[in-house]
C-alpha cells in the first residue's frame, strides 16, 4: 500500500473458533484495501491508508470491520516497522461481563510493542479511524503508549490486548 510503505495482514476467529484468513477482493487501490472471508460478495472490511502528510504531517488509517466475529487486523510500515494491531468483536470477547454489553461490538487498537499490553485506544463499534496513525517519518506517535483512550466510560477500565490477542494471530506479509 502507497507504493509499498505499508504492508497488511487481516483475519479472525469464527464462533466455533475456526480460524479464517481474509482474502484480497478485487478492488485495484494503492490506498485501499477490500477484505472477504467466506464469499467474495460479503465484505468483512475495509482498510485505508492515506496521505495526510500535506495536512498534519502524518499518515491517517481507517479501518471498517463489517462482522460480528473476532477479528485481528496488522498495519506495519515497511520501512520503520512500527504496527498497528486492532481487534474487534464483542465485548465479552474481551473479558466485558457487564451484561448491558458484553454483546456489543468494540474495538482495541495498539502499537504492537506497547510494553504494558494495554489498547491505546478501545471503544464502541467495529470502525477505527486515525489522523495521525503514523508520523511522516513512519512512527507511531508517544501519545499512543500513554493511557489508554475510551470513547466510553463503560469501556473505560483499560483492556488487556493479551487476555484478546488470540494464538491465531496473523503475520504481516
């Protein structure tokens, strides 16, 4: 992706725990990049990269996950190495109970090498959408290895990505 500066991988876990690897729809973009999973006519996501360098001197990444199951997406810059990890799925996929919404789907997105495996960012929904995702230098910036951020309060316990991250985890290719 942009002319080889990002590189992604994307999959996940079925309710009876199958694992799936998400295949490349036919969709000729440099920016963009259309997941499938089970029939090439039901997306399961959605993930830009854009040059925002002209704007705020940083990368800008979004992501649409259209499903319910457990997923795992891996964006890394070529060059730097610096990665994203972002998971989605139900709340209780990541350790929720509260019964309001351990049925809700959510998101936990991190830098891969946060060192307190915590998500830097966890929320509502299944869509995740950045403006500064990467520096213009390719680095994820500092404020993503603080605290954590929530667009929630009910998700504002911070969420540990090891107690989600699953053994299924994809490889960037």
């Amino acid at each position: 992706m942009q002319g080889g500066q990002f590189t992604v991988a994307f999959g996940g876990l079925t309710p009876d725990d199958t694992e799936w690897i998400a295949t490349i729809g036919d969709w000729p973009s440099d920016k963009g990049i259309l997941y499938w999973a089970f029939d090439d006519q039901n997306p399961e996501g959605l993930f830009k990269v854009l040059d925002g360098r002209s704007f705020n001197d940083h990368w800008w990444m979004d992501l649409a996950v259209t499903s319910d199951l457990r997923t795992l997406l891996r964006a890394r810059h070529t060059f730097t190495g610096a990665t994203w990890e972002i998971l989605t799925g139900r709340a209780k996929d990541f350790g929720i109970t509260d019964p309001d919404i351990r049925n809700d789907l959510v998101h936990c997105a991190s830098p891969s090498d946060r060192s307190d495996d915590r998500c830097a960012i966890i929320g509502f929904g299944t869509t995740v959408s950045l403006r500064d995702a990467w520096t213009a230098q390719g680095l994820i910036p500092s404020k993503y290895y603080g605290s954590p951020q929530s667009s929630s309060g009910a998700l504002a316990a911070p969420t540990l990505r090891s107690a989600v991250a699953p053994a299924w985890a994809v490889t960037v290719k």
